[in-house]
C-alpha cells in the first residue's frame, strides 16, 4: 500500500528516499509529516542534540589558554590571566587552596 518516494533534505538539498516501510512506520507512530531531512542530516541533528542535552542549557563559557605557575601544564582560565599573578590548573589551584597559602 505504500510506495517509496523520493523527498529532497531541506538541510543538504540531497534526494534521499522516504522508503515504504518508513512511511508505514511513521502511519503506525502517527506522524502526519513526511520526513525534511535526509538520514545523514537526521542523524547529525540527533547527534548535535544529544551533545546538546549532555552539556546542559547553559551558554559554553569562555576559558581562556594558560600555563599553571606551578607544574606547568597546559590549562584554560574562565579569566584572561594578567601577568601579573600566577595562574595555577584546577589540580595546583585546589592543592593551594588546602594548604591555605
Ligand atoms: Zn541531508
Ligand atoms: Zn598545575
């Protein structure tokens, strides 16, 4: 009863196609749209989505690339750092601040 169709991704404007088992997939689910994006695009959405959800709703802060003044590791601030005092990686940042310097 149904028969595979061809759509075009809003998203890369490729073909892709809508085969019969899906529709009667998306008939059984109740979806009354046809699918706007091809597999692929579909499944980078999920993906971006997912990333998304993991990471919370909270706007990515900006961390700035510093060297920590005490073991020298590569690390990154949520500051500028100035120069003019030293700036320390969680590990050294949080050692300092149990032995109270
Ligand atoms: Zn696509
Ligand atoms: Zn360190």
């Amino acid at each position: 009863m149904y028969q595979d169709k061809t759509l075009t991704c809003r998203d890369c404007g490729l073909d892709f196609t809508f085969s019969a088992s899906e529709q009667e997939f998306y008939a059984e689910k109740g979806f009354t749209n046809e699918p706007g994006r091809c597999p692929e695009c579909r499944a980078a959405r999920k993906q971006q989505r997912d990333g998304f959800s993991r990471g919370g709703n909270r706007a990515p802060r900006v961390m700035y690339p510093a060297t920590c003044a005490a073991c020298g590791v590569e690390t990154e601030v949520p500051f500028r750092p100035s120069g003019d005092r030293p700036v320390y990686c969680r590990d050294c940042f949080s050692a300092n601040r149990s032995v109270r310097f």
